[in-house]
C-alpha cells in the first residue's frame, strides 16, 4: 500500500457541511458530517457531488465571489434528485 503525498495547502480552506438529505444517499452522506475539501481533495465526499460542485469549491477557494448572498457561504444541491443532498460551503481562513 502507498502513501498519500501531503496535499497542496493553497488558498483557503473550504468546509463542506451537509445540511439535509431528501430520500436516502447512496454514499453514505449524513445530515451534519463536514468535509475540508479543496481543488486537490475530496476528503471522502461522493466523487459525483464533488465532481458537481467542484467550480463552486474553487471560488471560494481562490478567493473570488459570487454577486449575491454571503461571500463566504454557498449552498449546494447534488446532482441526483431522488436522493438529493444538500450541503453547505463554507469559506475559512488559511491556517
């Protein structure tokens, strides 16, 4: 078994909390557990969500914003509408 090389730590960090579940997630997600996710890692969230929300994990990331709600905070949806996932992203600062 190889060893994972540390990630990247670039631009903030991005915390993904998941906020609420319409039906049942076939990965496992349940309402209230977080994710430090980043351009280079998905931190154990479904590959389908990520690769879905991915350009929103990148924005806040690299610092930019959207021209409405908080800057800081988006709310995300995946992709599957029968068992749709919601969750929030959140901007932190770097450590």
């Amino acid at each position: 078994m190889t060893t994972r090389p540390e990630r990247p730590k670039v631009g903030n960090r991005v915390r993904c909390t998941i906020t609420g579940i319409k039906g049942n997630c076939g990965w496992g997600h349940k309402v209230g557990d977080q994710f430090e996710v980043s351009t280079h890692d998905t931190a154990g969230m479904c590959g389908i969500f990520f690769h879905d929300i991915y350009p929103r994990i990148a924005v806040l990331q690299f610092g930019g914003a959207y021209p409405w709600g908080d800057k800081d905070i988006l709310r995300v949806e995946c992709p599957d509408r029968f068992n749709c996932v919601q969750a929030e992203l959140k901007r932190l600062p770097p450590e």
